[in-house]
C-alpha cells in the first residue's frame, strides 16, 4: 500500500479559508458534546419519571411506562432518528413551523429528541432495577412515618434508588455520546459527519479517521473520570463498593 | 393533515424482502464470528499471560470506546483495499457486505467477550479446580467443564445483545448498503412516500425485536433463573 501521510493537513485552510481542518473537527466536537449533553439531561429527566412509573402500583400507569420502554428499544437508533426527523413535521400540526426554522436547529433538535427518549427507555430501565432492588423495609418504613406513597418516593426510595445505580448510569451517559455519532445521518455536522467531510475534501482518510476515533476515546476518558469522582461521592456505606 | 398512501408498500415486498435477507445475514456472521472470537478474548483476558491479557483488554476498551458508526467507516475503508491487497481482487468488486460482516463481527466480539467473560467468572472455582484435580488440561477444562456451564448461564444476555446487534446492522447505511432499512429508505425516496416507508420499517423492526425479545424472557423464566 502506497498512502501518503500528511499529518500537516489538519492546519491547512479549508477551502472558503475561514479556519482550519482541525477547527472543523473542534468544532464537530463541540456539536457533539453539545448534543449529547442536553440530550442525556433530558434523558434522566423523562427516564426517572418512566422509570417510577413502573414501579408505581398502579396498574394502568405501569402498562403506559413498560410500553414506553418496550417502544424505545425495539426500533433501531437509526430508524427512530429518521421518525423523527422526516415523519413526525410531515405528520404533526406543528410541523410546518418546524420546517420554516433554520436547518441546522431542525437538525439538533431532531437529534436531540431523538436521543433523548432512546436514552430514557434504558435509563428508565435501571431506575426501576434500582428502586426494585431497595429492601422493602425502606418503603414500608416511610409510609409508616406518615408519608403518602409520593412522598415515599420523593425522600426515600429515589435518592437511595438513585445512589444504588450510578454505575449503570454512567455507562449509559458513555453510550449517549457513542450514539450520537447516528446523527451525522441526518447531515448535523458532528464529530463523525466532519471527520468524513474532511476526508471528502482531502482525501486524508486515515489521518482524519485516526483524528476522529482519538477523540472519542478523550471524550469517553473524561467521563469516566468525572463519573468516577460522582460515584465516589455517591456511594452509599453498608453497600458493595463502598469503603 | 398528511394523505396516507400505502400503495407502493405491496409492489416493493420482494425488494425489502432481498434487504431483510441482507439484514439478516449480517448478524447471522456477527453473531457466530463475534461469539468465536468473543469467547477467545475472554480466554485471553483472563489468562495469566500478560501480554495476552493486555492485548485482549485493549482490543475490549478501544471497539467499546468508539461509536460504531466510526467502526463501520474505518472497515469500509480499510477492508477493501485490504482485500483488493491480498486477494488481488478487482477494485470494481462490490466489497461493502464482506466489509460490514468484518467491521460487525469485530465490533460485536468486544461485546460479546465481556459477556462471556462474565459468565466464565460465574461458573464456581471448584470447577476448575475439580477439572484439574482429574487431571484435565486448560484446553480440556475450559471445554469440557467451564465453557458448557458458562455459556448456559449465559444464553439469555447473548441472545438479547443479539437483538441489539441485528438493530444496530441498520447501520449500515453509512455504506449505501441496501440491508432492510437502506431498501426501505430507498423505496420511499423513489415514490416520494418515505413518510409510510419509514414507518413500516419501524413497525417491523418493532414486532421482529419485541417478539424476540419476548421469546428470550419466557426462556429466561422456563430455566428457573
């Protein structure tokens, strides 16, 4: 094989001349940190709600959470993504007002979205493995303190809940930035979607390819560290782990 | 409001059936190829030999790392040529399913291999030890005692990553591979129906994976675990 390797490529001008090919990727980094970010915060907030839900003895309430998550993990990322970015403004009332704002925000909201009830169905999955794993005595004891249920879960069986499953969470939180690599099929400019940009404009595929996939791993290594610290501080004493 | 129109749907069948196959085909590999090299790098990583141990611990960490859109890009580059290098093949040659079976099966591996390295880890150290005290070797040990144990403890995880597998082949459409979902998009680009397209491919995607995923629960409780 006779590949030319042309580390220098990253801090040439691209073509328009207003920055460089490594400000393309910085700035597909940024998208992607972003994106994945707002999308996990929205994805913690609906997955507790799902997730408390199903735990809750109610049962038409349950059924509504279990078919929410059943829904979400058995279509493909990829096929829900486009659901939501071409079916959904053609179908829903507001779609028109969708289409007439700018593109790119069409796109990072659809992403967004998108990633946001995909990620919920799983997170909602461990927060009811963590309130099921909760002895029952913890929810007997702060409904015979006088709370209502509500507040049982409120004060008690969530925080505790929430502690037991920080492990699992964080490879979720992981899994949310792998995924929203997904979106550069909808054309948003990510780290993948500018990754392959510069190989169609330089031809450089390896250094781009090899670029791109360092990145990930940066951005995967920092938030291990970050949920490490999390989880240290989170530990709940008596349980396993724990020190 | 939207007009539905289902009709392209019937015409196109046998179209979406071919990609369906093509879908299917490449979990059947990633799965067997995956499972193989998978229980491998289990064996490695849990060995005592250090470099081996080392090797099969950074192969794990790097494909979980990375996203596998990323995985599939860099097979799609580097499997042709590769191929082209060593077969001698003709540069027209369409490489783009041998390149995604090879990307998927790597990809896969890594994840197999923590769930069979878990398993492993679950059969009892009296195992092992009641092998070797019968005067088995490693080789005859881990096939004849640990592995049949492992793996049936494990069937229920290896069979929903499965599932996750044959969702994540919709992949492939980074490489304009018509597996179903590719064929799907493409039907419905042509007859300007992509909202009905896209939304049948939901729906079959949801029944294939929801009743397996069924099948697999009511396993999982008939084992008694």
């Amino acid at each position: 094989m006779n590949y030319n390797w042309n580390w220098g490529i990253f801090l040439a001008q691209v073509p328009t001349g207003e920055t460089t090919y490594l400000g393309w990727l910085l700035s597909g980094l940024q998208m992607t940190v972003m994106l994945s970010l707002s999308a996990w915060v929205l994805a913690l907030a609906l997955g507790s709600i799902v997730g408390v839900l199903r735990t809750v003895p109610v049962k038409w309430l349950a059924g509504f959470a279990a078919a929410y998550v059943e829904l979400f993990r058995n279509i493909p990322l990829l096929v829900q993504l486009f659901i939501w970015y071409f079916v959904l403004p053609e179908i829903l009332p507001g779609g028109t007002a969708f289409k007439q704002i700018n593109p790119v925000a069409q796109q990072f909201l659809a992403s967004m979205v998108c990633l946001a009830f995909f990620t919920s169905a799983r997170v909602a999955e461990q927060v009811r493995a963590g309130i099921n794993s909760l002895p029952r005595g913890q929810k007997n004891a702060g409904l015979a303190l006088g709370f209502t249920l509500p507040q049982t879960y409120r004060h008690v069986m969530v925080p505790m809940a929430f502690r037991i499953i920080v492990p699992p969470l964080t490879s979720e939180f992981l899994n949310i930035f792998k995924n929203s690599a997904v979106c550069s099929t909808i054309g948003l400019l990510e780290l993948a979607a500018q990754g392959r940009q510069l190989v169609d404009y330089t031809a450089q595929a390896y250094e781009s390819f090899i670029a791109v996939t360092v990145l990930y791993l940066l951005i995967n290594m920092v938030v291990m560290a970050v949920m490490r610290q999390v989880e240290k501080r989170t530990r709940v004493p008596g349980y396993i782990g724990a020190k | 409001m939207y007009e539905y129109d289902w009709s392209s749907i019937p015409g196109a069948l046998p179209y979406l059936w071919e990609g369906m196959k093509v879908s299917l085909e490449i979990t059947f590999v990633a799965i067997v190829a995956g499972i193989v090299w998978g229980t491998l790098l289990a064996m490695m990583r849990l060995s005592n030999l250090g470099p081996l141990s080392w090797f099969a611990a950074g192969y794990v960490n790097l494909f979980r790392s990375v996203p596998l859109v990323m995985v599939l890009l860099w097979f799609f580059l580097i499997v042709p040529q590769f191929l082209r290098a060593v077969l001698g093949l003709d540069p027209t040659t369409d490489t783009r399913l041998a390149s995604a079976m090879v990307g998927f099966a790597l990809f896969e591996a890594a994840y197999y291999s923590e769930i069979i390295r878990a398993g492993i880890q679950s059969v009892p150290k009296g195992q092992v030890a009641a092998a070797y005290a019968l005067g088995m070797t490693y080789g005859q040990a881990m096939r004849l005692v640990i592995l049949p144990q492992a793996f049936r403890n494990m069937v229920p995880l290896l069979l929903t990553q499965a599932i996750i597998l044959f969702q994540d082949t919709s992949l492939v459409y980074v490489s304009a591979l018509a597996d179903f979902f590719g064929a799907a998009y493409k039907v419905g680009e042509r007859d300007g129906r992509l909202v009905e397209l896209l939304l049948f491919a939901g729906a079959v995607y949801f029944v294939i994976c929801y009743s397996a995923s069924y099948v697999v629960k009511r396993l999982h409780q008939g084992n008694g675990s």
